[in-house]
C-alpha cells in the first residue's frame, strides 16, 4: 500500500522511471518500465535483485553482450494471425534482425559458467525459440532488406529479364542520344537523364520531333525538352510489367512465409517478450552502474542499516558538477524504530527524508540502490509520506488541514510493516498546539510499532524520543565556526535550528538578533552552540585518528619488510663466517704442509748455503700469500646482547637504528612508541637498548622511513599502461603496481589494457578479483577511454 497516490512525485521516483526510459533500447523496454510498481514478496524481490545484479557483472566484467536490433514484432504478428494476410517485407527484414538477436542472447547464457547468472537464465528456460524461422527468412531477405533474386525460382526469372531488358533500353537510348548529338539536337552539356523514372534524352524545343519518341517532361524556360526514344519506349513498358509480375512474386513469397509463421505466432510472442525483459533489466543495470548502485542485504530481523547512501538524482547532479555528495548513515531496528531529525534549515534533514523513501522505494521495485553492499533494508508492505504544500482549492483545504488528513490516515492504516516519512511534523499552525497535535499523533503511531523517519525543529518531540521507548534523535551537524551545515546526520542526540546564526550569515540586522537573544534566553543558545561544536570537532578528531593509525599500520610494515630483509642479511653474514673459518682452516694447513716441505728439503740438501737460500725464499713467498688470504677473509666480532626487556625498557630494532620506548608485550609481538609513532613488532627483533629519548638515531631512523614513504609516493603515477604486454609480464608488472598502491593507501588507480580482443582485459579483471584490498572495479567513461581502462577502487 502506497499513500498518497503521487507518492511517486514527492520522493521523485518519476525522475528514476524516466531515466530508466532513456535507457531502453525498445517500446517493449519501455513498456516494462511504465509497469514498475511496488512490491513487497520478499522472493520477487530478490530474484529481481539478483537479476540486475547479474546484467551488472555482464556490462562489468563480462563479455560483449548483444545490445541491438531489439525491435518491437508483436503488433505484426498479432496481425498476420489471420489467414490470407502477410507480413510487410520491411517487417520481414526486422523478424529476421531481432530473431538473430534472441539467438544471439540465448546462446550467451547457455555458453556462460554453469554457475554464473542463474537467475537470468531461468527466463531463457522459458523460451521455445523458432530456429527454422530464422533460417526460413534469412533464404528470402538479405541484410540489406532486399528480397533474395532465389527466393523462389520465378522471381529469379523475371528479374533477369528485367536486368536484359534494361540492357535493350540503355543500348536503345545510347544509339538515339549520339545520332541526336551529331544531328546537333541536344543543347550542350547536356547528358542522358531520368525522367518518370525512365531514361530520356534532352532535346532543342525545336527539334522534340526529330528523333520520335514520347515527351515526358520539359525545362522551366521551355527551350529544353526531355524525348523517351521510340526505340526504348516499348522496351519500358514491358519493364513496367515484369516489375508488376515482381511485386506479385513477392507477395506470393511473404504469403506462404506467413503461412510457415503462422503456427509459431505464440512462441514468438513469448520470444519477443523475453527480449523486451531483457531490454528493460539492461536498463536497470545500466542505471545501477550510472548511479554506483549496489544489492543490500534484505535483513530477516526488522533492522535497517543504510551504509553510505546516497539520494541517486543528487548523485547525478552533483556529479555532472564535479561535486563531492556526503553519503548518509542511518539506523532503525525493532528496539528504534522512529527517527526524529532535528537541526538547522538547509542542513539536509528533508533530504535525509526523501533519500530514505526513494532507496526504499526503488529496492522494493526491483532495483539496486546507490549504498554500501553491506547495507541491511528490510521490507514493509505499507509506505506513507508526509512532505510538501499540498492545500487545495478545490477541496477548500489549507496547508494544515491536508496534513492532518494525513495524520489521520497514517494513524487508522499504520501497522508493523509500515514505513512513514513526515517533513517538518506539526507545522502549519499556532506552534505549541501544532507540537502537542504532532506528540500525540507520534505516540499513537509508535504504539502502532510501525517504522518511520520525522524531521522537525519541536523540542517537546526531542523530549519524546528521550523518554519514550522505540523512539530515538538524530541532528544534522552544522559548523559553527565556519558557519555552514555538514549534511552529517549523527544518531543519538538533537539538534538545533540555529536560526541565530542562520540569520547572521544572510546579513539579517544584528541589533534584532541581540534582541531575539535576549527574549529567547542566552543560555539556549549558547548551550546549542557548544554542543554542536562539541559533535564537529569530535568528528574531526575521529577523522584525524583514522589517518594516524592509517601512517601507524603503514610505518609498521616497512619496519616489519626492513627487519625482515636484515634477519635474511644476518643469516647470510653467519654463513659466510662459517665459510670463511673453513677456508682458514685449509689455509694453516696448507701452511704446516709448506713449513714441513721446507724442512725436508732443507734436510736433503745437507745444509748447502745456496740450496738453502732457495727454499727459505720459496718459504718467504708463501708466507706472503697467506697473509693476503688471511686478508681477505678478516670479519668483524659479532656482539651478543641477551638481556631480558619488559615494559617501559628503551629498546632497539636489531641491526637498524631504530630505538624507541616499549609499551606492552602481547605474546610474541611488542607495541613501541618510535617518536610518537607506535610500531607492532616481532619481540625477537628488538634487543634492549642504553640510548635515551631524544638521541639523534632514534629521530634519523623515523625520519628515513617517512622520507622514504613521501620519494615513494612522489614517483606513483595513478595509472599503468600494460598495453602490447604479453598475458604474464603484463600481470607480473600489475602486482607490482597494486602492491606499491596498498602500500602508499592509494583509494583509485587506473589500468590501461586497451580494447583488442578483450584476452588481456579478461586476465587483469581474473587477478583484481583475487585482491581482497580492491572493493569494485569499473570501465572509464566513454569520454575517457571506455572499455580500454579499467578504474580500480580499493577498500
């Protein structure tokens, strides 16, 4: 149940039901689109969502799906049905073109993985496509629309007598035309032409009997006429009748063409109505995709959880004025299940309002709404709203008046599985008895149990949902600083209208506002100004905080891949101090082998001086030697440190010049404060250190890393160029780059693939689907390369 009957214009929902139109490829499309209508099955709408969902992963990441020649056949073929009739050639040309293209879509999903767009082929399971139709009406029409000269063998006949008589008469008018020009009858530059669509040839006026013949036409000033020669004119008249005995032949075709549709009328029909489907969920996706749309979870436990949604028209607005939309976080459940919004005019309260009827609105219409994929809606059976002027003269009512007839409906129809929308309750009348009007209508409503959003500027409807159960506030945020609402809406407490200050910013005379001041009493408007300020800087900070432990996480890393590269470097030291012991092993005894050679020959050699000086010149060289090996395998005494360290010890990041204060030990993981930067580290990489907070190694290390960070992110560019690359260097050098993304928090980048034959799109797309840190991924605008650059958008 849906109230009041232009509910759809007061959350503009037409405007989406147009947009979709534009989208339609057909009427059928169309058709569809006017049909839209609220539901509230729980399983229609799912499988609608799904369906969408689906056509949005096939204009996504899919293959090139058939999006042509959707034509409308029906009313042709409601026509023929009865006997004796036939169908238009140009009707033929269109069976045949939108047949082609059912065969096309049908032969798409029944290619495609046997676990993928489950819902949108159960709709090809229901179609008995006509295959010898197509084949029958691709013998008799062409691509061009022409009938085929084989279409049957009589046609084929008489046009190529048409095609020699022509001949008869080309020859015919040729002959004339150069005995005319000789005799010096035909005016100059003057050639053969068409006239009544036969050849003629131009003649002097007063020479239009010389040749004989038929006059078919003359010039405006009557010195030129224009002579069929006798010689062609009996030849075109009997073109005149094959071409009727043609057109005969062809009509007897399209009849027993007809004949051959006849008994598949039904089936075609049924064919022609899945094309319209699937013309009209290509439209939907299509639009989920223009409005960053996604399929919400449907919650079974009455909870609703918007996750950054976003009112879809404004999105678009905005977006054609390269403007930032602030998404919108809202929250209702079982034990709060009445929203009261409160805040500063203009601040976005009716906006809030209109956003959470249309999302709603158009889920429970089969569509995909522009939120986060982890939003939870639930499903009503009744939707109320209450917005806008809607006095009428006709029916003597004032403003009031239509909104206490409102009132009064949604408090005799409202149940558990309403949603009710109310604009600015209670205005319209003297304030304090429209508040009190406006209390007790939301009491009854709450004890109806029924779900529903409010936006007023009444306190005692603040106090209301403090002391009533089911009801909670929400304010829109306005900073008071910079004096202009943050369209920020926050959960818990109210908010003020700031009219004060509204009416400062627009210049309104400050000497009237000290008096409103004084009358209204200081102290209210102080305390709303320090409490909303309150809010903002605590969202500032909270924002602040974010990107902190964002650098905390990231530095974390880097130390962890440095230490990681150092433990690797001091495994390597160790071996090759292992090594080099060996080889100074063999070394000394290589040199006991020498000294004991030295002395026996010295002993062979029975003391001779100059044998001797010999052998102790040999003994000398290969002193020499050893001392330069044992050179070269010299290595640095390694410092052994086994200290126990706890909480509050001055620690060191072992073999860096990291150091800085241990905080907690967890396990095996220790969190350090490294100049106001925390750092989560293995404890088996830290040692304990004797340098103070403050020394220079500590400040240098920090500052190595960050420096390091900014030279990283100085080079990124946001895109890569990975067209001409072979399937493997292309991937490999995209892991590279996703990586050095992560690692800078990059939230979008953009890959240049180019468009070919789609094999190294396919492969990109395979691996980002495979990277939990990538969110979604898209095609660039048209106007920014298309389907030749895929935009990543990461978490």
């Amino acid at each position: 149940m849906i109230y009041p009957k232009n509910f759809e214009q007061k959350i503009g929902f037409d405007q989406i039901r147009e947009l979709l139109k534009d989208l339609c490829i057909s009427d059928m499309g169309i058709q569809f689109v006017d049909k839209i209508s609220f539901i509230s099955k729980p399983d229609l709408i799912q499988r609608l969502l799904d369906q969408v969902h689906e056509f949005v992963e096939i204009l996504t990441i899919g293959k090139s799906f058939p999006g042509h020649d959707f034509f409308d056949l029906r009313d042709e073929l409601q026509r023929v049905k009865t006997p004796g009739s036939y169908i238009e050639q140009e009707a033929l040309f269109d069976l045949k073109s939108s047949l082609r293209t059912i065969q096309e879509i049908l032969i798409y999903f029944k290619n495609s993985d046997s676990n993928k767009y489950t819902e949108l082929k159960k709709l090809t399971g229901q179609i008995e496509f006509p295959s010898e139709i197509l084949l029958k009406a691709e013998q008799i029409i062409d691509d061009k629309g022409d009938i085929r000269d084989n279409a049957s063998s009589r046609l084929a006949e008489i046009r190529k007598e048409i095609q020699q008589k022509q001949r008869k008469v080309n020859r015919e008018t040729k002959k004339a035309f150069e005995q005319a020009q000789k005799a010096g009858y035909i005016p100059e530059n003057s050639e053969i032409t068409i006239r009544n669509g036969r050849q003629v040839i131009p003649l002097k006026a007063a020479e239009k009997r010389s040749i004989g013949g038929f006059v078919h036409d003359e010039s405006s000033t009557g010195q030129t006429v224009f002579v069929e020669p006798a010689g062609s004119f009996e030849a075109n008249n009997e073109i005149r009748e094959l071409e009727n005995e043609e057109r005969r032949e062809i009509i007897k075709i399209l009849t027993l063409f007809t004949n051959t549709l006849r008994p598949f009328i039904e089936e075609l029909l049924a064919a022609y109505r899945f094309l319209g489907i699937i013309d009209f969920i290509r439209a939907k996706a299509l639009f989920s995709i223009k409005i960053n749309a996604h399929r919400p979870v449907i919650s079974a436990d009455e909870s609703m959880n918007f996750i950054d949604a976003v009112h879809p028209l404004l999105y678009l607005s905005h977006k054609a004025q390269k403007k930032d939309i602030v998404p919108l976080d809202l929250s209702l459940n079982i034990v709060n299940r009445i929203l009261i919004i409160s805040g500063p005019n203009a601040g976005g309260k009716s906006v809030c309002l209109k956003t959470v009827g249309l999302l709603q609105y158009m889920l429970q219409c089969g569509l995909l709404v522009p939120v986060s994929p982890n939003s939870e809606f639930t499903l009503f059976s009744r939707l109320f709203i209450d917005i806008g002027d809607e006095q009428s003269l006709e029916n003597d009512l004032s403003t009031y008046s239509s909104h206490l007839l409102n009132m009064k409906y949604f408090m005799k129809n409202a149940t558990n599985e309403t949603l009710f929308l109310i604009d600015e309750f209670g205005t319209g009348t003297e304030p304090q008895l429209g508040a009190s009007i406006a209390e007790a209508t939301l009491e009854e409503l709450n004890k109806k149990q029924a779900f529903g959003v409010i936006t007023t500027h009444y306190s005692n409807l603040k106090l209301a949902a403090e002391r009533l159960e089911g009801l909670q506030n929400g304010a829109m945020l306005f900073d008071t600083e910079k004096m202009q609402p943050l369209y920020i809406l926050k959960i818990g407490k109210p908010g003020s209208s700031f009219a004060f200050e509204i009416a400062k910013k627009i210049g309104f005379p400050s000497f009237v506002l000290q008096n409103a001041k004084k009358k209204s009493g200081g102290k209210h408007v102080r305390f709303d100004q320090q409490l909303q300020q309150l809010e903002t800087d605590k969202l500032a900070i909270d924002k602040k905080q974010k990107q902190l432990d964002s650098a905390d996480e990231t530095l974390s890393e880097i130390v962890e891949k440095y230490t990681s590269l150092l433990k690797d470097l001091s495994k390597s030291k160790k071996q090759l101090i292992e090594d080099a012991k060996k080889e100074a092993s063999a070394i000394i005894e290589d040199s006991n082998k020498a000294i004991e050679k030295t002395i026996r020959e010295i002993k062979e050699a029975q003391a001779n001086k100059e044998a001797t000086k010999i052998i102790r010149k040999k003994l000398e060289d290969k002193k020499v030697q050893l001392k330069k090996e044992n050179r070269e395998i010299e290595t640095p005494k390694l410092i052994e440190t086994g200290n126990e360290i706890q909480a509050g010890d001055f620690v060191s990041v072992i073999d860096t010049d990291i150091t800085g204060e241990l905080i907690v030990i967890e396990d095996d993981e220790a969190l350090i404060n490294v100049n106001d930067i925390k750092l989560r580290i293995s404890l088996d990489k830290l040692k304990k250190s004797l340098k103070k907070p403050g020394q220079k190694t500590k400040r240098s290390s920090s500052a190595s890393i960050i420096n390091e960070i900014n030279q990283k992110a100085a080079r990124f560019e946001l895109n890569i160029d990975l067209r001409g690359k072979r399937s493997e260097e292309a991937l490999y050098l995209l892991q590279k780059y996703i990586d050095e993304a992560l690692l800078l928090s990059m939230k979008e980048v953009s890959i240049l693939h180019g468009k070919g034959y789609g094999i190294l799109r396919d492969n990109i797309r395979e691996y980002l689907r495979s990277v939990d840190e990538v969110k979604h991924f898209e095609d660039a605008p048209l106007s920014m390369g298309g389907t030749g650059i895929t935009r990543v958008y990461f978490k």
